[in-house]
C-alpha cells in the first residue's frame, strides 16, 4: 500500500490520513483512518527549493486495528509514538522498522 491508494477518487471515501507530523530531520509520519502509518523521508532542502518529489517513501505498517489520530517524533527522532481510537498506544522504534522493510 501506497500514499497513491489514499488520493481522493472513486472508492476512497473512507480513506482518509488523520494526523501528520513532521521532526526536525525531515521525517514525516501520518495516521490514516484505517489504522495505518505512512513514512517519508523529507529533503529538506528539496522542500525549501519547490523541487518536484522532495520526498522518498520509506513505508507503511498497520499497528492499529482503527483510526490513528496522534503521531509523534521523540525529540531524538529515534521513534515514533501514535495513538488510535481504538484504544492503544504504541511505541515505534524507527530503527527497528527501517530494518524491516530494509
């Protein structure tokens, strides 16, 4: 799954990313209504310049089982927590999932 398949259009009504954010080094984390967490890398500099494509696609993972409407980089950028309406919490080591998907 791609950002692609959350772009408005027939069948994606009930696609939509719920939360964004966005640390100091330019990584981008959004939590999307079905319970999905989309990564990017962001060039900074690229953003700054207007450049087309300023960002690379790390990923996705599906942790939660409903919405995620809470992303947040710790301030070392090593991870990433989110929060769902389904009730959890999770604690994501950055490391760990560039590994996985590595």
């Amino acid at each position: 799954m791609t950002p692609d398949d959350y772009r408005p259009g027939p069948g994606s009504r009930n696609k939509r990313i719920d939360s964004v954010n966005i640390n100091s080094n330019g990584l981008v984390a959004a939590g999307t209504s079905t319970g999905d967490v989309f990564l990017w890398k962001l060039d900074l500099l690229k953003f700054k310049q207007q450049q087309l494509k300023p960002q690379t696609w790390l990923g996705s993972s599906k942790k939660h089982s409903k919405s995620v409407h809470f992303c947040e980089f710790s301030p070392n950028g090593k991870y990433l927590f989110t929060g769902s309406v389904d009730g959890t919490a999770k604690v994501w080591n950055l490391e760990v999932e560039k590994a996985k998907k590595g």
